[in-house]
C-alpha cells in the first residue's frame, strides 16, 4: 500500500476465535473483569480486527503467535495506538464498531485518520436539530433518501472528531460535513470543514444496511480494503451479544 492510501480491514462477530491464544497479557488483563457485557464483546471485535489490519500492513503473519505481539492501547484521550514488539509502528489507526461489525482504518506516511461505521437508521427531528449545522439540516431535509444522508453526515463528523482526537467532548455542530460528489463510484469524496478554518478530506461508502466514513488531515486516495472483497460488503447487522444475554424468560439481563 502507497504511503497517502487508507487501508482498511473489516469482520463481523462471527468470525473472532473463540479462545485467548491471539489475546496479548495487557488486553487479557484489561478485560478481565468485563466479560460477557456489550463493551467487552466490541472491544474484543475490534482488537480482532484492528491486530489483523496491522499485520496485514506490516506484512505480518495472522497467526495466534504472530497476533500476540501486536497490541492496541489507548491514550489517554481514548484513540487508538498500535504497537509491535514494544515499539509504536510508524502508521496510526482507527477503529470503529456497529451492529456485531468492526472495522479498522490505517494510515502510514503520517497525519491522523479517523473512521466510522453506522447503520442507515431513522434519526429523529430532534437529533438532526440538536447535532447538526444549520446547513447540513437545511441538506437532509431536502435529500431524497434523508436516512443515508444522516447517516453518512453523522458518520463522517465522528470520523472528523477521532482526526481532531476529541471525539463527542466537542460540539458536533463545530464540524459540517459536505458531500463533494454523488457519482457512482463505491467510494465517494467529502470532506469536513471545522470553525478554525481547517478541511479534513475524507471519503464514504454504502454496503447494504451500513455506512462507512473515513477522514484525514490531509487528502489521501480512495480507501483500499486489505481482503477482497471486503466482508462488510455482504455484511447483516447483528446483535448476537443481546442474544447471548438472553434469559429463558425472553428478558434480558442487566447489563
Ligand atoms: C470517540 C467516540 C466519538 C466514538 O464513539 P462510538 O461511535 O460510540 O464508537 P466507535 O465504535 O465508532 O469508536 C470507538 C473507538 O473510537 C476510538 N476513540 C475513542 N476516543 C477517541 C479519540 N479521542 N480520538 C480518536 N479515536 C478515539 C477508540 O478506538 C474506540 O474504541 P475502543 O474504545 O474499543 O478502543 C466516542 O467514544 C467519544 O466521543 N468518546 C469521548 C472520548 C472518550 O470519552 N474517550 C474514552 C476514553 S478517555
């Protein structure tokens, strides 16, 4: 992959072994207290994920071992880091997960990278008044299809926020999003522009039910998925971690 090129790697729930052997100490320590609870089956999803997107870039081995040595913390502020062999690798990463789905976004050659997934959803009048610009307000309600253009505005301004690494401490509304072009092409161009002046360049896709955002500091070239075809594409949302929480009542238990 060409420095200035997205990567991005996808995989549903489905797909995480079910054993710890790719688990490193620090994530095994770490989760040790929350299993079974939603978070920690999305957590683990998009370690799964976000390891295998670092291997596949650095062109490591997917093996249990070779999976063990690749770890991903957080910093303080909550982004993602990955790091191999005890040293940060060169590239930055991003993470996101919806409906049992993850997908892991990176970037070498330098600059943050933010991505996003979400499900094309109904959004209330109240949503859209409360977390969008007046402009992008004015644009959904005269879309045709207004639930993907929420979507896909709302997913790109949390892809905006991960790059400024602020995520929702900051007012949605200080970032709008504008679609630059709507031609046929599976990755479409947009770009985030925020109230000190500054333009993240990004792109979007839609794979059925799912929206994907990615954004940038600086331009970058349509992202490439590091599997063909990329999962996400024949992907159904899921909510397996409910299921499995289900009691023989049909209730669900505390969460
Ligand atoms: C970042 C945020 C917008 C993502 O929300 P979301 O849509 O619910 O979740 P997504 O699945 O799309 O993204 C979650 C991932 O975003 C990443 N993330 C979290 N904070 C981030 C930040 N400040 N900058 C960039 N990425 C961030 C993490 O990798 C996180 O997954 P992880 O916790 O499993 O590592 C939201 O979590 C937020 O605003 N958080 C506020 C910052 C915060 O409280 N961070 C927590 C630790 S201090």
């Amino acid at each position: 992959m060409s420095p200035g090129t997205i990567g991005w790697l996808s995989a549903g729930l489905s797909e995480v072994p079910n054993d710890d052997s790719w688990v490193d100490p620090g994530m095994a320590a770490r989760f040790s207290g929350i299993r079974f609870t939603k978070r920690f089956t999305e957590a683990r999803l998009a370690r799964w994920v976000a390891k295998r997107t670092v291997a596949a870039t650095l062109g490591l081995a997917e093996t249990p071992e070779s999976l063990r040595r690749i770890v991903i913390r957080n910093a303080p502020d909550g982004a993602p880091e990955a790091i191999v062999g005890e040293e940060p690798i060169s590239a930055v990463i991003a993470m996101t997960d919806r409906a049992d789905w993850s997908v892991c976004a990176i970037l070498d050659g330098g600059g943050r990278v933010g991505c996003d997934l979400e499900l094309v959803e109904p959004r209330s009048a109240a949503f859209v008044a409360d977390y969008f610009t007046a402009t992008e307000q004015r644009r959904i309600a005269a879309a045709t299809d207004t639930r993907i253009l929420a979507n896909v505005m709302w997913s790109a301004k949390e892809s905006a926020l991960k790059v400024l690494r602020t995520g929702l401490r900051r007012d949605t509304r200080t970032v709008e999003v504008h679609l630059d072009d709507d031609d046929a092409a599976d990755w479409r161009p947009l770009h985030i522009g925020d109230d000190e002046g500054r333009s993240y360049p990004g792109w979007w896709v839609r794979f059925g039910e799912f929206v994907l955002t990615v954004a940038a500091e600086g331009p970058t070239m349509a992202p490439v998925s590091l599997v063909e075809p990329p999962p996400l594409a024949e992907a159904t949302p899921g909510h397996a971690w409910m299921d499995s929480m289900k009691l023989p009542n049909g209730a669900n238990q505390e969460m």
